[in-house]
C-alpha cells in the first residue's frame, strides 16, 4: 500500500482548533468542512492539498478535541498521510478510523522540506523522498492499523469482517 | 495495581492488565453530545446494527451549539432527538434540562466510581474525579461502541502526581491545575494516564477535582482520575442509587513515574497565548489590557466558581468597555446561583449571564472574538482562534482571576481584592 504526495510543513501542537475550527463543527458535508482545514493558521492549505499531498509536522499532532471532522477536514481537503513526530491519542484512533494514514516519525521534520515529492510504503513505514533520493523509516503500523486503513476506515473494515465470517 | 489498571481490567474480565497491553473493553456508560453524536450516529447506523447495546447506558446531552444558533445546529439537535426517541433511550438532555455534558454526567448520576465510560467528547476525562477511567473518543469509535458496547483500548502507563500544600484562597485548584500542566507539559503525558493523590487532592472539593481531571487531556493524557473517598461516595450516593463498586489503587501498585508537588506558596497561575502549558504567575502579565472576560465551561462553570466570582464582583462593577460572560455550568448551578442571589451581583456588577453551553469556550456562539481582541476565560483551551478570530488572544486563569480582571479591565492578581485577601 502506497501513498504518493508532495510534503506541507507544519510544527509542533498543531491542535483540533486550528485544523477545523470550532464554528464550522455543524458543517455535515466532508467537502465543506475540507474547505476550511488548517483556516487559521494556512488559510491556503485547501488549494495546496487539492493536488493530494502528505503533512510533515512535529511532535503532538492533533491535540485538543476529539472532533473527528478534524481528520475528515484533512483527508477530504487532500491530505493522503500525515507524519509527525507523534500525535495526541483521539487524533490517531480518529484518524485510521477514517481511513487516513498516519505514521510517527522523529526525523521526517528535520529531512524534509515543503513541496518535496514522497512516496510512501505503508506497509514498511518507508518514506522516499523522491527529490532528494532519501530513504526515512518511520516507525511501522501494526497489522489491524494497516488493515483498517486499507479497508477505507473502521466502519468498512467492521463490515468487511462480518462479510467474511458469514 | 493501579486504580487505572485495576478498572480496565475489571472491564476486560481479567485478573489482571498491564501497561501497552491492548485489551477489549466493555463500556458502561457512553455519552454523546451535539457536535459529536450525529457522525456517532452516522456511523452506528452504517455499521447496520438496528439497535444500541443498552438504552439506559447511552446519555444523549444537547450542549454545544444551544439553543440552535443557525438552522444547521436546529437540524443536528432533530437529530439527536430522534435518535434518543427512536432507540426508546431514557436520558436525553435537551435544552433547559440538563447542561454541559460533563456537569450533568456528574450530576445526574451517571458517573459512578469504578466504571468505564466512554465520551464523544475530549473533556470526559472530567469523570476521574469521581474514581472513574473516563475517556474521550471520536464519533467513529463511538458508533462502535453504540452498536456493541466494547471498544479496544491499550493499557496506559500511570505517572502519579502527589501534590502536598494548602490551597489558599483567592488561589484555586484552577491554578494548582495550570500549575500542574506547566511541569508536564502539552505532550507529556501523550497516551498515558495520571493519578493525582497526596493531602491537597484529599482536602479538595469534589468540584475543584473536577477542574483538576478535566485539563489532564492538555497534558495529551487518556484519563485524570482520583481514587475515590469519603468525599467522592458522599457526593455519588446523593446522586444515584444504581450500586458500584469502589476500586482504589492498591498498595503494590506500579506507576511510570512519580512527580512530587508541593504548593504551599503557589501564586495565582495563568497560560498566556497560544498554548495551555504557557503557563507564568498572574502577576508577571498584569497589566495587558483586555476586551472580554469568560467565567464558565466544564472546567470552571460550578457553584464553587461562581460563589468565588461574586465575592468580587458584589461591591465592583465589570470596567467599562469590558465585556464579562457568565455561563452557569448547567441548569441545576444556574437555579442554584439563581436562589442564592448570585447572578443578581453579576446582573448588577454589568455581566452578561448566559444559558447553560459550550458557547463561547470553543468558538461556537455566544461571546466569539474580533481580530485583535484580548480574553481573560476561566476555560481549557487558549489556542489561536479558539474562541473566534485567530488574531485574538486568550488566557487562561481561575474564576477569581479572571472577575478581577473584568472589573479593572486588565489582566489583574486577584490578590489585589481586599475581600478575598
């Protein structure tokens, strides 16, 4: 399983706030809360993620609420994985349970620079920066973590299992 | 084993959890609110399950975006209600009837020591005050849980916080609180849980532990918790008659480490912008001029709160061109402030008092901040753009802070006031 993407950087404790802020928490449809991820610290996020890309941010991602339109946000605005140095707990489980990637990874931040082009192995918890020819290990997701991303989220995987049992 | 151990392993049906283990979970009690619920809903019913795994044990409580401020929060709270309506659940918290979810949880009963509860929302670690392992999870996990009542969790590691010392008023456990996160950190205590114990937890009310657990998740921690005591069962046994059972950390119990605090001479603690573990003494930032002042939230929206803020609002008026917000807890602190002539001094000192909500603490409605304003806010969070534009600026301090600083309109030591000294 692979994710391509170039790289958005942002830095430490990017919380739920800033990735969708409270005001647009009654928005249901995921295509108008993207419009409005990371608002109010890179109001241009939306147009540079539409082409898919991969966040790069450092330690405690996605700290504060347990919004999940906070992942949506991400995952629909363009997003396709999200490394960091580490996440805030509700942030993780919400994310793969909605089918977004995320890895940890103490060096990406410092290795990698905005807009780079990155291809990266799910499986392995491999990142190759195509730009620069540079392999980075990410620490590997267990096998339930990958298999729920590959079902699309945990809603799906649920399904799917049940699906398989009968 | 620990308190935290002790209680997940009871709802994994084993003898025995330890730390990193990850183990399968049977919930006790779910709660969902207005922002979350519906995508739990959403989820619930893609999973294809007709009926939730127990009626009684999931509480609905509308407390967000209330009452409906646009037509899309009307259309969420229909939501709610028909969900509650349609699986026949008991205990569905519309407006005028319950509150901020995590005040009424505790209010109404629904958190018993010992259990294992599960919110939609990131401040139902609040519950650890009473000796419960609460936790917040997101909508999707909890539409699992609706539909099956289990949910996976790793065990998480302990750090023990043992603070000794006498809180002294006008400082409140709100400071011992930013104290405690300002030598944590925002990060340090990522996926782990923390007990507090020691003679100042013991001495604290229920209420002011309550503020303590609440902010344990901006330090990116799974849960607060207090091992329940006379104070915890006296307080719980007026709120429900349902039995439970009393778990207390043991005396082998292990923990990842141990922080010693004492505060005998803690000064009032405020968290500066943009970051809750920015956190200075009130009296190194007075001084900075602000346009709004906010007493409420789960964190600081109690009786105990309010009683403290009309201590100093009785003979003071709220500083011209200032704006004070009041937003009582839930409707069982709001009758009782009403009866006990307290929103009578806010009403007359110039504040605005506001129903029961989450309004103006995240950025919802009811108090949202222009581009450049300051806001002093008894609340959790001061992230940027938390409570309206993202060029305002928020700081955090207790009940008697934030009051005195409404009535001079700078951020002001609620040292300075003579009737609380």
């Amino acid at each position: 399983m692979k994710v391509t993407g170039r790289a958005v950087i942002f830095g430490d404790n990017i919380n739920t706030d800033l990735i969708i802020p409270g005001r647009y928490l009654t928005l249901t449809d995921p295509h108008e809360l993207a419009r409005h991820a990371m608002e109010p610290i890179d109001p241009k996020f939306p147009q540079k993620a539409r082409e898919g890309v991969v966040i790069i941010a450092g330690k405690n991602f996605g700290c504060g609420s347990s919004r999940e339109q906070a992942p949506i946000a991400l995952k629909h605005a363009g997003a396709r994985c999200i490394i960091a140095k580490s996440f805030a707990r509700i942030f993780y489980r919400n994310a793969i349970n909605i089918g977004l990637p995320v890895l940890e990874s103490r060096k990406a931040s410092e290795k990698i620079g905005e807009g780079e082009l990155l291809e990266i192995d799910l499986e392995e918890g491999v990142i190759l920066n195509k730009d620069k020819n540079q392999v980075i290990h990410a620490d590997k997701l267990p096998r339930l973590i990958l298999e729920i991303i590959r079902d699309g989220g945990l809603i799906s995987h649920l399904k799917r299992r049940r699906k398989d049992e009968v | 084993m620990n308190i935290v151990e002790k209680i997940l392993a009871k709802s994994a049906g084993r003898e025995e959890v330890k730390p990193n283990e990850v183990i399968e979970a049977r919930v006790d009690v779910a709660m969902i609110n207005d922002i979350t619920g519906p995508l739990a809903i959403k989820a619930f019913k893609e999973i294809g399950v007709k009926r939730i795994w127990k009626n009684k044990r999931v509480i609905s409580i509308l407390d967000h975006q209330t009452p409906a401020n646009s037509i899309r929060a009307a259309e969420i709270h229909k939501t709610m209600r028909n969900f509650a309506k349609e699986q026949e659940t008991p205990h569905l918290y519309d407006i005028g009837h319950g509150g901020i979810c995590h005040q009424v949880m505790v209010e109404k009963g629904h958190v018993k020591p010992g259990e294992l509860i599960v919110g939609a929302d990131s401040h139902t670690c609040t519950y650890g005050a009473l000796g419960a392992f609460a936790t917040g999870i997101g909508s999707t996990d909890m539409g699992a849980v609706l539909a099956t009542g289990k949910i996976w969790l790793r065990v998480p590691s302990t750090i023990k916080i043992n603070v000794t010392g006498k809180i002294r008023e006008p400082t409140t456990p709100k400071d011992l609180t930013l104290y405690v996160i300002k030598k944590i950190k925002s990060d340090g205590a990522i996926y782990k849980a923390i007990e507090f114990t020691g003679p100042t937890i013991k001495e604290a009310s229920v209420s002011g532990r309550m503020t303590l657990c609440n902010m344990a998740i901006e330090m990116g921690a799974k849960t607060g918790i207090i091992s329940p005591d006379e104070k915890t069962l006296s307080y719980v046994k007026k709120r429900t008659h349902e039995n439970f059972k009393t778990i207390i950390s043991g005396p082998d119990a292990k923990y990842e480490r141990e922080v010693r605090l004492n505060i005998d001479n803690l000064k009032p603690q405020i968290a500066c912008p943009n970051s809750v573990d920015n956190v200075r003494e009130v009296e190194e930032v007075e001084g900075v001029k602000i346009d709004q002042a906010f007493i409420g939230s789960c964190t600081n929206g109690r009786l105990e709160d309010l009683q403290l803020a009309a201590k100093i609002l009785r003979k003071r008026r709220v500083k011209r061109g200032v704006r004070l917000l009041i937003t009582p807890a839930s409707q069982e602190v709001f009758l009782k402030a009403l009866r006990s002539g307290l929103l009578e001094v806010f009403v007359k000192a110039g504040a605005c008092v506001c129903n029961p909500t989450c309004g103006a603490c995240f950025g919802g409605h009811l108090g949202l901040l222009a581009p450049g304003e300051v806001c002093i806010s008894t609340s959790n969070r001061n992230f940027m753009g938390r409570m309206g534009s993202p060029d305002a600026k928020i700081y955090l301090a207790s009940p008697a802070t934030v009051a005195a600083s409404s009535t001079t309109g700078e951020i002001t030591d609620p040292r300075r006031v003579e009737e609380i000294r």
